[in-house]
C-alpha cells in the first residue's frame, strides 16, 4: 500500500477514474449487446434505429480514453456492416 501522501491521492483518484471507465465500458458493451440481439432475432429495423445510441456509447468511450480511436471505427464499421441490405 500507498506510503507517502500524494502517493495515496493518486490510488484514490485511480480508483474513482476506474469506476467511471467501468460506467463508460458497461455503457458500450450494452450497447453493443443490444444491437446483435436486435440482429439475431431478425428485427433489421429495431437494429438500425439502435445504430445512434451504439455510436453514441463507442464516441463517448472514445472521448474518455477507455478506447482508441481506431478501435472504435473499427468496432462501428464490423457492426454497421452486419445490417440487412434493403
């Protein structure tokens, strides 16, 4: 454990910045969790009207740092690329 005193300020802001990153992880991967099963239960339309709140929680993510940039466009066009054509 921490010994000096703004050794031990750091593990208390570690541990606060962890919990949000948690928040903003758990956000994204539900929103991902709720576009493949809207795909997976043959509702393409209920799939496409998730796509803003999917990009929304993967740009919120991206902004906060708990993923890259790259990542997150990667994510997006794999997901996008799952929907039906009409």
């Amino acid at each position: 454990m921490a010994i000096i005193k703004s050794a031990k300020k750091a593990h208390r802001q570690s541990l606060r910045r962890k919990v949000v990153n948690m928040r903003r992880t758990r956000a994204m991967k539900d929103a991902v969790s709720n576009f493949r099963r809207a795909l997976s239960g043959g509702k393409g339309s209920e799939a496409a009207a998730t796509i803003p709140t999917l990009y929304q929680s993967i740009d919120k993510a991206v902004k906060r740092g708990v993923i890259k940039k790259n990542t997150a466009a990667r994510m997006k066009s794999r997901l996008t690329k799952k929907l039906p054509v009409k």
